[in-house]
C-alpha cells in the first residue's frame, strides 16, 4: 500500500506549490489570492527514488458551523485521518502566526509524524522565520522554497527518514495522459474508464459524484462556483472500475473576468482533452442552453464519447412520454452527436444513477469499435450507389474506397477524386448512415479525404 502524506497549514503558504513539485505537474491552481484549494487532491509524488501518494488540502482557516470555510477544514481533517505522514508548511517570510500556532497544536494531536516546512525561505528574509518555528514544538523545520526548487535534498533527507524503503513500481504517470493513438483491440475491461463530468455551474455535477461514491467527499454549495480544481476519485461500480473528474461550472467566456476563474476553466479544458468519455451535466429546470450547447460542441470537437445527464429530475413534473421528448430535442438541437446517450437522473435523490453507469459503459465501448474494411466497402458501395456525391462546376466526383484508421474516436479515411471539392453536405450524409449501418451512435466520427494518386500525372501530355 502506498505511503500518504497530506500538505497541511493556513492559507497562502505555498502547500499547492509544493503539491505540484513533488507531483512533478502542474496539477493544483496556484494563485496569490489565498483559499484557491477547497477540495483535497491526490497525486502520485515523487522525490528522487521516494515514491508516495501525496494530498493537496485546503487551508487550515476557522469557519462557523455549517459554512463553506468549515467544510473546507473537514475536508482537510479527512485527509490527516487517512494520511501516514504530515508536511505542516508555513510561511518563512511572514513569520509565525496565531493561525500557524492554533494549528500546529491542531497537527501534534493529529499523532502523525510531521514534517515541518519553512517554504519561501530563498534569500534572506526566510532565516528569521525558520529560526522561530522552533517555538511550534515540531522538530527541525526543513527551509525549502517550493516555487524555485531549492532544499529538496533536504526535503528527501527527512522524508526516506519517515518512510519505508522504497519500491521500485516502474515509471512515474500523468494521472490524466492516456495515449491518443493508442489501439485497444485488447480487452477494456482491465483498465479505469476516464470520466469528465462537465457542465454549467450549479448544475450538480459534484452533488451526483459524491453519491457515486456514496460519501461527501466532494465540496457541494447552493453557491456557484464552488469548484475550483478538477478533482479525480476512484469508483468501483459493480466490479467495474472508473475514473472521474470532477470540474468547474464554465460559463460563457464573456462572463469569466476573474483570474481564478480563468485558472478554474483552463483545468476543466484540460481535464476533458484527457479523458475517454465526458458526462455534460444539465439541470433540468433550464436544460439545452446556449451554454450547454457550446459545451457539447466542445465534446465533440475534442472527440470523446458523450453522455448528456439531465440532472435534477427530482424537482420536474412528471409527464408521459418525458424521456423520449427529452431524447428528440437532444438529436433535434446536437446533431453533431446525434443518438448520445440521454438520461434523466437526480444526483441528490440517486435516481437513475445505475442507467447513467451504464450509458457510460455503452458510449466508451462505441466509442472504442472498430469496422472491418470489407464491411465498411460493402456499405460504402451501397450508401454511393443510393445517394451518389454531386457533380461539382460540371465534373463528376468519383468516391473511390473507406478504410477505418483508428478508433478512440472511429476515424475513417476515404480516397476520391477532388477532395477539396467533396460538400460537407455529403460528408454528413456519410457520417450518418455510418452511424446507423453500425451502430456508432453519439460518438463523434471523423472522415478524411484523400485523393488518389494519378499514376499519369508524371507523363507529359502528347502533342496533338
């Protein structure tokens, strides 16, 4: 089992900095402005050939009971509980605080060995500060700074003293990356699903994650905006295993003037360009926005499996014949992703969370097949020979043969005549009768034309 330190202190101190150093990737938003972490995030870290599992918490603040600043410090509480080892970082230029006293009695109850942490400490100003942490009664503070890289020897020394000894589990891996042109003729099962929930703010996105998991694990709010980082959890459901994203309400970009914000958005970007199927998550009260629309079209365009979760249903009148009105506005306003999976599900109530797993299985194993060329040929000739291509300024077009180069999502290549000439009209013609000869729905389809060589194009024309 992996070794877990949890980076602990008061706001401002440098803990996500440090997060993203030892994690070797700029994982966790750093900003000057303090409280930017709210929920605690995981990271494999590394440092020389020491190698655990390190959290990111939010800052150790007082709240009242009840308010987001107090669920914030239960958060953090449920990361020491659950860690071996605690770095208690503070800041070597601003000196010791209250706030820095109070939790540091806080971090010795914890009963956790502890490693003190001077950040900031390059240049001068930080002697001062390191040298009066030793009234906090915690050891030795290891004056580092985070930001630049310096006093990570020394940093290491006090961790392997802390640790087991190190095991060598191979080579060290984006938790997002997957290999974009990677195969997977294999089987799938073996491997976590990646997920991006994604969607407005206030949609409910981290109210229906943390029933997934059957825990408050994730920071909720009737607030906007609560989440700011894009948060991974693990899920087994019914013995098969996910990965999921949690991520930032984003609005219209003409609204977003705070830096933050920016930061928040730019991480959701990230984690949907990394993930295999992506959950847009729409509140059914106010369902198929324009703001809802454009994060569809960002879906496919990224080419990842889609998966549109009308969230809320709780609070919608019932009607027969709901579902399927629900399922024709959905092809009739996104026919870029026509047939995507569409369900109707309650993230505070579990409703229709079972069918949501399960459309999420469907949608990544459509989103993974792969066609035999001589399947694809023999549709082809027939889809031609129904609805042959327009002549373009007086010439025929001559669609030749289609092959598939790779799935992940199905892409297609299909050799022509003139290709620059080819109507986009017709290639959505092909996209959709692809679709339904092989049952590719909702997943995005990518078609390439190329043109021929013309073996007589190197040959001078003859005299007349």
């Amino acid at each position: 089992m992996s070794f877990t330190i949890a980076i602990i202190g008061r706001p401002n101190v440098g803990k996500s900095t440090l997060f993203n150093r030892l994690v070797g990737q700029k994982l966790a938003l750093v900003d000057d402005q303090p409280g930017v972490t709210r929920d605690r995030r995981e990271g494999e870290g590394r440092l020389g050939d020491l190698e655990f599992t390190l959290v990111d918490t939010a800052g150790l603040d007082k709240g009242e009971r009840g308010s987001l600043t107090a669920r914030m410090q239960e958060q953090t509480e449920v990361a020491i509980a659950s860690a071996d080892a605690l770095l208690f970082v503070f800041d070597a230029r601003a000196g010791l605080t209250p706030n820095d006293r109070a939790f540091a009695d806080f971090a010795r109850r914890a009963n956790k060995p502890v490693v003190l942490i001077a950040n900031k400490s390059e240049g001068k100003h930080g002697e001062a500060g390191a040298m009066e942490s030793y009234a906090l009664g915690l050891g030795d503070p290891v004056a580092i700074s985070a930001e630049h890289g310096e006093g990570m020897s020394d940093l290491y020394d006090a961790l392997r003293a802390l640790m087991p000894e190190p095991a060598d589990d191979g080579e060290h891996e984006d938790p997002f990356a997957f290999d974009e042109g990677e195969d997977t003729d294999g089987d799938l099962s073996d491997r976590p699903i990646r997920v991006a929930v994604l969607g407005r703010p206030n949609a409910g996105k981290s109210t229906l994650i943390n029933h997934l998991l059957g825990e408050e694990r994730l920071l909720t709010s009737p607030e906007a905006g609560t989440t700011r980082d894009s948060i991974a959890v693990d899920i087994d459901w019914k013995g098969r295993a996910f990965r999921v994203f949690d991520t930032a309400g984003l609005r219209r970009r003409s609204r977003i003037d705070d830096k933050l914000e920016k930061l928040s958005v730019s991480d959701a970007l990230r984690a949907v360009r990394f993930a295999e199927v992506v959950v847009l998550v729409m509140d059914a009260q106010s369902k198929f926005e324009e703001q809802d629309l454009r994060l569809a079209d960002l879906v496919e365009r990224e080419g990842r499996a889609p998966v549109i979760a009308v969230n809320k249903w709780d609070l919608i009148e019932r009607g027969p014949g709901l579902i399927g009105k629900l399922r024709e506005e959905a092809d009739h306003l996104l026919p870029q992703m026509r047939g995507a999976p569409v369900v109707a599900v309650s993230g505070l109530m579990g409703e229709g969370v079972d069918r949501l797993m399960k459309a999420i299985e469907d949608a990544y194993a459509v989103w993974n097949r792969r066609v035999s060329t001589s399947q694809l040929n023999r549709w082809f000739e027939q889809a031609v020979a129904q609805n042959p291509p327009p002549a373009v300024s007086g010439r025929r077009l001559k669609m030749n043969y289609i092959t598939q180069t790779k799935s992940r999502p199905p892409s297609f290549v299909l050799f022509c005549t003139r290709a620059d000439a080819v109507p986009t009209s017709y290639l959505r013609y092909l996209t959709n009768s692809l679709r339904s000869a092989f049952d590719l729905p909702g997943t995005p389809i990518r078609i390439t034309l190329r043109e021929k060589d013309n073996p007589f194009a190197h040959k001078a024309k003859r005299k007349s």
